[in-house]
C-alpha cells in the first residue's frame, strides 16, 4: 500500500486540537494535534508530523510522522517516516522504518 496524501484522507483533527477518549472509525483519519486514549479502526490511522497522540491503537494501516507512544497492532502495515519518534510496543504483519526515524519498543512480525 502506498503511503496516503491529502486526497485519501477523509477526517483531519487539525493541529489546535486537543482530544482525550476513544476513537472508533471506519475509513482514514489523519491527527495533526494531540489525542490521549484508544484508537480503533477497519481503517489507515495517520500521525501528522508535529502531532503528539499516546494512545493504544488497533488498526489496518498505521503511518506514524510525528510523535507516538503506546501499544500498537496494524493488521496489515506500520509506516514509521524519518521524522517519527514512536515509543511503545508494535505488532504488524508488515514494517517499514524509515532511515532517521526513532523507534523505542519491541516488535512482534506476524
């Protein structure tokens, strides 16, 4: 799958959010500010560069660009991007990192 530019996202939590809880979604969700909570999704859960997000997350497709801290499961690809700090553990059938990127945690390939 390739990464997903602006036409392919369908919801932006614009970076001057603020949002604690649970998110559930079906299609693609791009966070560009700070989330605190769950995250689950049938879908492709972006982190934007300059996004703060620490959450448990369960989702297809995970691309983490800016900051991410909790335990993770992509049923089917992680992308970290070189400007990524992701801290926490990963299980994922498919893994990409990216030169430059910081990753801190352990990882299941399944």
């Amino acid at each position: 799958m390739r990464s997903r530019d602006m036409q392919d996202i369908d919801t932006i939590l614009g970076e001057d959010i603020q949002f604690r809880g649970r998110l559930q979604f079906k299609k693609n969700l791009k966070i560009s500010g700070n989330f605190r909570g769950k995250i689950q999704t049938a879908g492709h859960l972006i982190v934007g560069a300059g996004a703060h997000v620490e959450a448990d997350v369960e989702a297809a497709f995970i691309t983490v660009e800016g900051e991410l801290k909790g335990s993770l499961q992509a049923g089917k690809k992680l992308e970290i991007k070189k400007s990524a700090k992701l801290v926490g553990d990963v299980r994922t059938a498919d893994l990409q990192i990216e030169p430059g990127s910081h990753f801190t945690g352990s990882c299941i390939m399944d």
